[in-house]
C-alpha cells in the first residue's frame, strides 16, 4: 500500500507557477439563416485573428485573464460581436454563432472567472473540470459535494444532500427532461454509476435554494445539465483499475443531424475489497445513453434520448471483525456470514423533445418521456456474531481479538422485494424574450404506476433459541406445558402496493432587466401549481392542489468594485412520491400532504483581480423554514418515512466560495460552509434532523509543474463535521442523537498530457492522430483516514439493547487511468 506523507501534499501544493501571457481559446462552427456553414468569416479580437473554414469551424487564440471583445464579419451578413468575455489560462470555450441579414447581433457574455456571472443564483461548473477532478465516484455529483451546502460523506454513493434535506428532495433534468433514480437502493455500495455521463455534458448548472418556478416542485436543490451538440466528429475512450467508457459524436455532412452516444462499464469490487468486510463482491454496473438531433430548419428541431442502464449487486459476505469504542472501553463487533445477497436494478428512459422557433422572440418546447423501473432485492444472510471487549494487552497471545463477550448470537435477515415503476411525462414550455423582458410558462401531465411488492423479515437468535418479538402476547411455561407457536420473526415486513398517481403541474413566471438610476436591476416572479389524485386498491383516491409563489431580485450597482446582490425568497412545496407515502409497516397512507419550506437567501458576488488573474467571491445567507413535514430516518441511503406530516423543521447557514486562477490557466476553488438543521415531532422539541452537518470545508485544487506543464495535478479536498449516526430502521430518533465521528478525505490525481489542444503534433508524429492523449493515476483517500457515515444496529440477545457499530468507509486505493480522444 502507497504510503503518502502529508509534507508530499505539502510540496504539491507549492507548484503553483508565476507564468503570465497565457492564452485561452474560442471555437466553434459558423452558420447563416439556413443553417448551411459560411467559409472566409473573419474573426477578430484586438489584434489576433482568424477565418473559419469550408466546413464553417474556427479556432480563435485569446490572451487569457482579461476582457475581450471577438467580432465576426462577413460580406453579405451582419456583425456579430461577442462582449466581455473573459477565459481562464488554456480554457477552452465554444460558441457557435448564426450571422444573418438583419442588424447586427450583440452577444454579451458577461463572464467572470468562474464562468457566467449568475444574477439568478445559478453555480455555472465547466465541464472539464467535471471530467478531470478524481473522486470515488468521478463525474458530477464528485463535484458538487465540493460546494458549500451540498454534503453526503458515503464517497460510493452519487446522492447529496442540499442544505439539510435529504437526496430525495433534489431536482435533476437533462435537456429539459427530468430524471430519476431505483427506489430500492438501501446501500451505496449498489448504486454504480451516476445518470448524468460526464463526457457528454456541455454545460451544467447547480442551484442549492431560492430557485425560480419553472425549476419544478422539490425542497432543495435543482442541477440542470445540458448535453453536448455535436460540431465534428470526435472519439473518446477512458479506462482504468475501476471500468472503462467511450463516447463518440458524429455530425452529418449537411450538418442537420448530430448524434453523441456514450456507454460505461464500472466495477467497485476495487474499493469493496478495502472494506472491512471479506465477502466476494461482484458489483457489475452498465449504462449507454445516446442523443440524437435532427435540425428540419433553423426553426424546427428534434432531439430523441434514450437510456439504458443496469446494476448487478452480488455479494457472499465471509467475515467482518469491527473496533469501535473508547480507549478506556474498546469493543469489537466479530461477524462470520452465510448466505448471499442479489440486486438488480434495471432502468430505461426514452424522451422525444420538439424545438420550436417562430421567430428571433419565441422558442416552443414539446416533451414526452417515458422512464421505466424494474427492481429486486433477493438476499438470505445468515450473521453469527459476536460483541465484546478487545483485548489491548501488548503482551497478551490474544492481542486485538474479542475477549469477555457481552453478547453471542446471529441474525437471520431475509428479503424479497420487488419493484416495478413506470413514470410518463408530457410537457410543453415556452419563452419570449424582447426588450429586456422574458415571460416563460409551462404545462406538465405525469402519469405514476408503481408495483410494488414489499417482504422484509429478521429472525434473532441466541444459543439455539428463536428470539421472539416484543409484545407478542405468547406466554412459554415451558417445560410443564409443550410450546407449539409458530416460529415468528423478531421483526417482519409484508406488504403488497398497487398505486397510481396523475399529476398536472404548471408554472408562469416574467423576468425583467432594467436600470434603478445607474445600477442594473434584475427582477424574476413566479408561481406553480400542481394538482394530484393518487388512487389504489385498498384505499379511496385522494386528490390534493398546491400553489407556490416565488421571487428574486438581484442588483449590480454601479460600482467600481464588480458587485452584484441577490434576495430570493419563495415557497416550494413538494407533493408526495411513492417512497413518502409507505409506512414503517410497508403500508400506504394516501393522505400524506406535501411538505412545505419557504426559502430565504440572501447572496452577493464580488468579482475582483488578484495577483493579475481574476477571482470571485460568492457568498449566501440562508433560511428554510419548513412544515408538513414527513420525518425519516436514514440507513446508509435507504430513506424511511414516517408517512405522517406530524413535523416541523428550519435550516440555517452561511456559504462562502472563493474560486479563480490561483495557477494561471487553471480553475481551483475553497468552500466553507455552516449548517444547523432540526426538527420538531409532534411538539416533543427540537432534534437534529439526519443531515445536520454543521461545518463544511472542500479544497477543489489544480496545479501543473512549471518547467513540465504537461504534468497536471487535480486535487479534492474534504472535511465535514459527523451527521447524528441515525437510529435503527424505525426506533424513534429521539433515543438515538449520538454523532459519528468527523469526515476527513482527500482524493489526488496527476496526468501527463502527450497531446490536447495546446500540444499538438505535427503530421507523421504518432501522437499526430490525437486530440487528447493522457496517462496518469488517482491516490483515494491518500492519508487513509477511517470515516464512517452509518452504523450497524447489533442486539445483545440477552438485555435487547442495541449498540451502534460504525460501518467504515473505503480506504487508501490506487488507480491507473488513461484517456484518448479522436
């Protein structure tokens, strides 16, 4: 095992370099009014140059760090000029203008360091970045747990949670299509891979709060990623230790019909093996996705996506020998198993989307999905176990095994769950936009079909004897009277659910830009509805409506020091889905409302220029005041309701984020967050709800070697203070407050790039034929630190009580990577 010193980190970090007159770099295809390329476009940006090709494309050197302004002119078309856009050392940004006859079109990008500067509270991510930072499990959501407020300490799994909600209370669409996730997932060890696939992205957005109406009818947080639109042909591949994925773009001649596909293959048998529990792992995880678009004009587009995806989840648990405790009372949890375990969790999406475009004005979407769900936990484990004191004896021959045994006994924990979830959705939304005003509106009809098949049992036994369950109202007087009851399990879930949910939602909202004396003035107000009927077999159907008006309002004065202010306050209601309504008894309770929160947030961005290169400041203040609320408990990332609104709830909490070039041509950024969430049961008092995380600290780090520029470091750092360790399955959460311990990670990655954009080879070199070649590798969880983020609830059969044992994380593990693009 590599052994990392924290003076090597140390040294890493003082890479950075002193070089300026750096370059970044604009590309992109050019097309008039019929969507046929223009040849001989002349590009300029002070004094650099260029002209786009027979195909249309060109790429255009910027100086990097400072505000440019790119015209393009044609004879026979009119300017289009691009304002204020400023890029980071060796960034890469595209932009695919449509020059036409009218007059002449101004872009104005109004970009800081850190991407679009956001009046809408919006966190712009580019998506290299996305692509290149390491993490567990690399892509998007490794990425947003970097951020202030976006939090969740189990590295396997790709939920978080948002400024104290739970991940079920997040909205994530691509291309305007919303998605979901499996239902029965109960470990991260079974999720795999993320929906979103990092190498087709091409733009991503994050909102953790205060989001405007047209984002949907979630508590917490929206990510909005947009997929690529192919502009050549282009081949990637990337393979490493853990899976491989390819990617390919394609575009046709007449340049009406783009395609990108993507597929993934992962195994996480690399990190379970580092788990401390032996077992044979074999978690097999697929995926392939693919967009195709078809241009009929400039004013009719169709997109068709489509994915598939499925995860297969064996596992033969062996052994499993946990320490836990203090020094002055160390205790182990010794586990032998029998038995296996089988998951699998297969899902489909398909979505046809319709692009209307009547004039410059108006643009009309037409969207109709179709996902499909088909889920099974099939598992019978057998766990003899053990739970004693730890020998800490130096001398003693049985140093670090279990001596005085508080408790023997074994579990029996079987399950036959079935799930099958089909989600339709037809919508439209529209825009126009003139004048410094937008007004957008929308209408949605989804249609839910759950089955759903629930069948959980746990048998506990000690020395040969069945425990039986509490209150069971059977009397042994055995041996003078022969006991004949039924063997019965100490704890058993049955239950079978039919449950059909149509839903009409709706928004409108009106957007206006426009000047307060000499400050720039952006305002936005909304409202959504939605209105459900929920119907089953063994219930009356139940209908219910909600309405949720929201605002912002965001200022630039007119400063010399580039500020901007932002003030969102809003309702977000979020009507019930199929997990929200089910009982600790697997029973449905069609009358459970939808939670309510009102947001308040309060925010600025002080863009400024430190070191000659530019850095943004992003800073917010937060209020979620929360009811009808339906508690839960969490176990790993298996979510249990109460199905009951008997709660209330607030969240409080300060985010701060400093982003910039703290090395030229490169993007790195520090987060610093404060978080205190509680809730109140039925007036019993305030407790911490499970995501109360109270301080969060991440490190997104880039660096490369001054006088070898082609070797590239990617660093991510975390510390979050311990989250209450949960109670077991159902217990009341107010017997069980105790917090795990803190969260400690730091994920490194270094590459050696032979070719990308700024290294290109000339023609009979063998790199010649590549865009991008690199080779490198990935240390995870480099100082080995021993997290945890849920307990094992273990009875001692002989006084019931229950000990929470920590469930440890993955540990130090090395990955060699490589990747190529055509």
């Amino acid at each position: 095992m590599i052994q990392l010193k924290p003076i090597t980190l140390f040294l890493l970090l003082l890479w950075a370099s002193g070089l300026h007159g750096q370059t970044a770099s604009v590309l992109g295809t050019i097309l008039d009014e019929n969507n046929e390329p223009i040849p001989n476009v002349n590009i300029t940006a002070a004094n650099l140059g260029t002209v786009s090709d027979e195909s249309g494309n060109y790429v255009l050197e910027l100086t990097a760090d400072i505000p440019n302004t790119i015209t393009f002119s044609h004879i026979g078309h009119s300017n289009v000029i691009l304002e204020n856009l400023i890029l980071t050392t060796n960034e890469t940004f595209e932009f695919n203008p449509v020059m036409k006859t009218g007059a002449i079109q101004i872009a104005g990008v109004d970009v800081s360091a850190t991407g679009k500067k956001s009046i809408e509270g919006i966190t712009t991510i580019p998506p290299e970045i996305v692509r290149k930072i390491p993490g567990t499990n690399a892509g998007v959501e490794n990425i947003l747990k970097l951020l202030p407020g976006v939090s969740f300490n189990n590295e396997l799994s790709t939920q978080y949670n948002v400024r104290g909600g739970n991940f079920d209370e997040n909205l994530v669409y691509v291309n305007g299509i919303e998605v979901y996730r499996s239902f029965l997932i109960r470990s991260a060890q079974q999720e795999g891979l993320s929906f979103v696939n990092s190498d087709m992205i091409s733009d991503l957005q994050f909102s953790p709060g205060g989001f405007q109406a047209k984002y949907g009818d979630k508590l917490s947080s929206v990510l909005d990623i947009t997929y690529k639109t192919p502009t050549s042909f282009e081949l990637r591949a990337d393979a490493s230790l853990l899976g491989a994925s390819g990617s390919l773009e394609t575009i046709s001649k007449n340049k009406k019909i783009t395609t990108i596909s993507g597929v993934r293959y992962r195994n996480n048998g690399l990190f379970l093996n580092s788990l401390q529990t032996q077992g044979n792992f074999n978690p097999r995880f697929f995926d392939v996705q693919s967009l195709l678009t078809y241009r009929f004009s400039e004013k009719f587009h169709l997109n068709f996506l489509r994915t598939f995806s499925i995860n297969d989840y064996t596992n033969e648990p062996l052994t499993r020998q946990t320490n836990f405790g203090t020094l002055n009372d160390p205790r182990a949890l010794l586990v032998y198993y029998q038995g296996r375990e089988r998951n699998k969790f297969t899902n489909t999406l398909g979505a046809l989307k319709a692009d209307l475009f009547p004039n410059d004005h108006v643009k009309l979407e037409f969207i109709a999905s179709t996902f499909h769900t088909q889920e099974q936990e099939f598992s019978d484990v057998i766990a003899s176990y053990e739970l004693g004191e730890v020998d800490t004896n130096l001398g003693s021959e049985t140093l670090g095994e279990v001596v005085n045994p508080r408790g023997i006994g074994s579990q029996f924990n079987r399950a036959r769950n079935q799930l099958d979830a089909l989600i339709f959705n037809v919508s439209h939304n529209g825009k126009i936009a003139k004048n410094e005003s937008v007004l957008e509106w929308g209408v949605k009809f989804t249609h839910e079909d759950i089955n759903d098949r629930f069948r959980e049992s746990e048998f506990i036994d000690s020395a040969g004897y069945i425990v039986r369950p509490p209150n069971s109202g059977l009397v042994n007087n055995e041996p003078e009277e022969p006991f004949t009851a039924d063997i019965l399990p100490f704890e058993s879930v049955q239950a079978i659910n039919d449950t059909k949910t149509n839903r009409l939602s709706g928004f409108l909202q009106y957007s206006k830009h426009t000047k307060l004396g000499e400050h720039d003035v952006y305002y936005n107000l909304g409202v959504r509805a939605q209105h459900w009927v929920l119907k089953g077999e063994v219930f009356e159907k139940n209908a219910q409506t909600v309405f949720s008006p929201r605002g912002q309002f965001s200022i630039k004065p007119n400063w010399e020091r580039d500020m901007l202010f932002r003030l969102a306050i809003g309702s977000y209601q979020q009507p019930p889905f199929y997990r929200e309504l089910r009982d600790s008894q697997g029973n449905i309770n069609p009358n459970v409302e939808a939670q309510k929160s009102i947001h308040y947030v309060l925010g600025s961005e002080y863009s400024f220029t430190l070191w000659e290169r530019p850095f943004t400041l992003i800073s917010e203040a937060y209020y979620k005041d929360m009811t009808n609320v339906n508690p839960y408990t969490v176990e790993d990332v298996r979510i249990r309701y109460a199905a009951q609104n008997n709660a209330t709830a607030y969240a409080l909490g300060f985010d701060f984020r400093l982003t910039g070039a703290f090395v030229p041509g490169t993007q790195s950024w520090v987060s610093l967050g404060y978080l205190k969430t509680e809730e109140n049961w039925d007036d019993r008092g305030n407790i911490s709800r499970p995501t109360d995380q109270r301080l969060k600290f991440a490190v997104l780090f880039q660096d490369y070697v001054p006088s070898i520029p082609n070797v590239k470091l990617y660093l991510n750092l975390v510390y979050n203070t311990g989250v209450p360790g949960g109670s077991p399955n159902y217990a009341d959460p107010y017997n069980f407050q105790n917090r795990l311990r803190d969260y400690r990670r730091a994920d490194m990655g270094i590459s050696y790039i032979f070719a990308d954009e700024k290294n290109k080879h000339p023609k009979g070199h063998w790199l010649h034929r590549f865009k991008e070649f690199s080779v490198g590798f990935e240390i995870f969880n480099m100082f080995n630190n021993q997290n945890s983020i849920t307990n094992t609830w273990v009875r001692d059969v002989d006084t019931q009580q229950q000990f929470a044992v920590p469930n440890y994380l993955t540990g130090r593990i090395l990955n060699v990577k490589f990747g190529v693009r055509f």
